[in-house]
C-alpha cells in the first residue's frame, strides 16, 4: 500500500511540473531545452554574442526567451540583455512575440514558420524612422540554425545584417 501510495504521490506531484505546450506553439518546440550560443560579426564587423534559452510558461499558452548578449551602448559588457515571450493569440489567429531589452525598448511582431524555418517579423527604428526586419532561425539540424537578421521580403533575404550559426549547448 505504501509502494502503491508513493507512486500516486509521485505521479500527482510530477504532472504539476509537466507543461504541454498549446498545439499552435508545436513549430517553436525545437527551441526548448539547452541554451543556444551565436558568436559571429556584425556586416559592420562588430563582434555579436548572443546566448538564449526558451521554457514553456503560463500553462503552456507561451514560450518565454532570455537573451543575453551586450548590455551597455558604449562597451562590450556581457549580461542579461533580454526577456520576451512568443504566444498564439487566437483573436486573430497568429503566433506572436514581445521582446523587452535592458535599454527600455520593446519589440512587438508575428512569427511565420515556413518548413523548420522561424521567422519573427517587426518593425525597428534606426533613428531615421521604422523599418521592417526579420530574425530568421533557419533549420540546420535539431541542434543547429542559421540566425539571420535582415530584410526578408516574399520569400528572400534582400539584405543581411547578420548570418551566423546558433548552436545548443545542452546544460
């Protein structure tokens, strides 16, 4: 009886840590797990490192992301630079993400999966007015994307900023 009562216990309380994730969040699945490093350049040369890791929150309703990356504008310092979170919004029926920096700034847009490929489209202001960007995450392998930041228009990049591979290291 008691083998039979420890194993309920154990069943009852491992499901409460159990999220499965909304179906609509299924082409995002891959990223759970592990942290994913880049280490590229820039196009301008400047040197880019970014590491981000994604859990299942609120129930399974989101994804959410931390980033760390460069957190000062006039050094390179390491540190958390970013916390976001991607969501299906059943109000109009599209994956979304919301990104909020260490700078104060905010980032809004909708997610396109085509294939294995993730694309999060948004707007970004340069200073010298908004214009639309993609962040592409372009399967390689289960382990492995291709992170593109840059204009992606019908299908195509028309421009890159930066093309370097992300990998996961699993903790």
């Amino acid at each position: 009886m008691k083998y039979l009562l420890s194993i309920a216990l154990f069943l009852i309380s491992s499901s409460a840590y159990t999220q499965e994730l909304h179906p609509q969040l299924g082409a995002l699945e891959n990223l759970l797990g592990g942290t994913w490093i880049a280490d590229g350049q820039w196009g301008d040369g400047s040197a880019f490192k970014q590491e981000s890791a994604f859990v299942i929150g609120l129930s399974g309703n989101m994804i959410k992301s931390k980033t760390w990356g460069n957190i000062s504008q006039t050094e390179y310092k390491h540190g958390l630079r970013s916390e976001g979170v991607r969501f299906w919004d059943a109000s109009d029926s599209t994956l979304k993400f919301w990104e909020f920096d260490v700078f104060g700034s905010g980032l809004e847009g909708e997610i396109t999966i085509i294939d294995k490929n993730i694309y999060l489209n948004y707007n970004y202001d340069f200073g010298s007015g908004p214009m639309q960007l993609t962040d592409g995450w372009i399967f390689i392998s289960e382990n492995e994307y291709e992170f593109v930041v840059g204009v992606f228009e019908n299908g195509e990049w028309k421009q890159k900023y930066i093309s370097t591979p992300i990998k996961r290291i699993i903790d």
